[in-house]
C-alpha cells in the first residue's frame, strides 16, 4: 500500500532537480502525479515511469487559472519552482529583484490561489512550498534577492496555514541548503573555476557531503501525506546540518 494511495499531486519545475525527483517518488507511493515545468523536453521521459505531465511557465497566470479549470481539485500542490541569483543588494537591480520575486515568490502565490479554493471544497490538501535555509532561518553572503524571496516563501507559507487550518488545509515549507542539482552544477560550471565552488559548497558541510535531490524528495513524500497530518506552517530545515554549525 503506497503512502500516497488515491491521492493526485501537482508539483511545479519537475523537469530536473528537486521537483523531477519528488514527482517520482510520490509516484512511487501511488500518487497520481502530475509534473509541470516550462521546458517540455525535460518533462518527456517522466510519462514511462507513470507520471502525467503538463508544460506549464508558472509566470504565465492565464495558464495557471487554466490548469486549475482544468483539473479541478488536487490533494497536493508543490510549488517548487525557483531560481538561484547570486550577489548582494549592489549587484541586484530593479529588474533582477522583479525576475526573482516573481518566480520564486508571486508563482507560489498565484498557484495556491488557483487551486486552495477547490481544496477548501474538498476539506482537505496539503500545500508544499519550496524555500531554502537561505531565507529568514540563515543569512548566506551574495545570495541577497534569492535569500530574500525564499523569506517571504517562509511568510506566505505560515499565513497560507493559519487561515485555512480548520479548512483541513495544511501548507509548509520546505528548505534544502545546497543539493546536487542539475542548477547547481550549471552554477558551479559558470563559477569559472568548477574544482573552487565545490570545494566551497562542501566545506560548508559537516558531513562533507551534499545533500541529492531524492533526500528533499523524502521530506515532500512525508508532508504530501496523511502521516504529518498535525503538521502544519513549519518551515522544514532538511540541510546536513549546515544551519546548525
Ligand atoms: P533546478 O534549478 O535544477 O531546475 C529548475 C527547474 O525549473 C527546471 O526544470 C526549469 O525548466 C524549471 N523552470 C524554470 N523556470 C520555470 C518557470 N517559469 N515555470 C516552470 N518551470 C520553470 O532545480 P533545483 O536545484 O532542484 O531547484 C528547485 C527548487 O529548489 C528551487 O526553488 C530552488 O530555489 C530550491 N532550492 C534548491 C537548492 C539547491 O541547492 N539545488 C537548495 C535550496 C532550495
């Protein structure tokens, strides 16, 4: 009996990373996945290994209230969608601040928007966000614009719980410090010296090692399902211990 049995889920930037490996394994514990992404090309391997899949830009609201027309009543929407933007508050212009709010932020927004009202009809769902520990748990130097955005994730996450718990909605955050990620090798890479930014990355863990996205698709498994029914507004910190040292 999967964990997930007789539920559907809707997860956002689920081509690669984070949001690919939690379709995955919500799939596997017999949730009927849907997995979204704005890059097609990404998403095609996903339908062999039973996950539907939608190309969907979570920029785009027509295509948001679209889907949520569409599909009617989800039992759990993951908003994973999100960009890494490096610097501090002088190499963050107006319009690199708006780029960043938008999909880290105002995407989230839109789609709890589009799909909470069919969950308050249904009495029941479980809104997953994705934040980062760089937001209001760690400060992270040059991470100014993205640290920021997965703050207000955090904010909006526990306003989203306070006011429809007793709706049986649940909505947390979630957040990673660094995972292995498509991203972060493509960040690593454009660092100039690839050997350099990895050994940054690891140095900051106490383990040594980083975190792989199927360790953050665990946490999600656990709060799409009933098992953390009584859990509720919590900003989840899944990092090696990075935070804490
Ligand atoms: P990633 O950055 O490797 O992949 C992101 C995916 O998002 C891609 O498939 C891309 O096509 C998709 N995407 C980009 N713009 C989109 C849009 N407008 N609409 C829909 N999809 C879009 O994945 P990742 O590194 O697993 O990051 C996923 C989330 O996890 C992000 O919100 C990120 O901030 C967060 N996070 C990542 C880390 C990390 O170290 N990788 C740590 C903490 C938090």
């Amino acid at each position: 009996m999967g964990r997930l049995n007789g539920k559907t889920a809707l997860v956002t930037a689920a081509g690669q990373g984070i949001g690919r490996a939690s379709a995955l394994a919500m799939a596997r514990e017999g949730a009927r996945v849907i997995a979204t992404d704005i890059n097609e090309a990404a998403l095609a391997d996903l339908a062999a290994q039973g996950v539907e899949t939608c190309v969907l830009n979570v920029r785009d609201p027509a295509a948001i209230t679209a889907l949520a027309a569409d599909l009617g009543r989800v039992d759990v929407l993951f908003n994973c969608a999100g960009f890494v933007a490096n610097g501090s508050i002088l190499e963050c212009d107006e319009d690199q601040w708006a780029f960043s709010f938008d999909l880290n932020v105002t995407a989230a927004y839109r789609m709890c928007r589009a799909f909470l009202p069919a969950m308050i009809e249904g009495g029941a769902g479980s809104i997953i966000n994705m934040a980062s520990v760089a937001s209001s748990v760690i400060a992270v130097p040059n991470r100014f614009v993205y640290s920021s955005t997965k703050a207000a994730v955090i904010g909006l996450t526990k306003s989203i719980a306070a006011d429809f718990i007793t709706k049986g909605i649940r909505c947390n955050a979630v957040c990673p410090g660094t995972v292995d990620t498509p991203s972060l090798q493509e960040r690593m890479a454009a660092s100039g010296d690839y050997e350099a930014a990895r050994k940054a990355f690891l140095a900051r863990q106490p383990t040594g090692k980083l975190a792989q996205a199927e360790d953050i698709a665990g946490l999600v498994v656990f709060l799409a399902s009933d098992e953390s029914a009584f859990v509720t507004g919590t900003a989840n910190v899944i990092d090696g211990g990075w935070s804490n040292t």
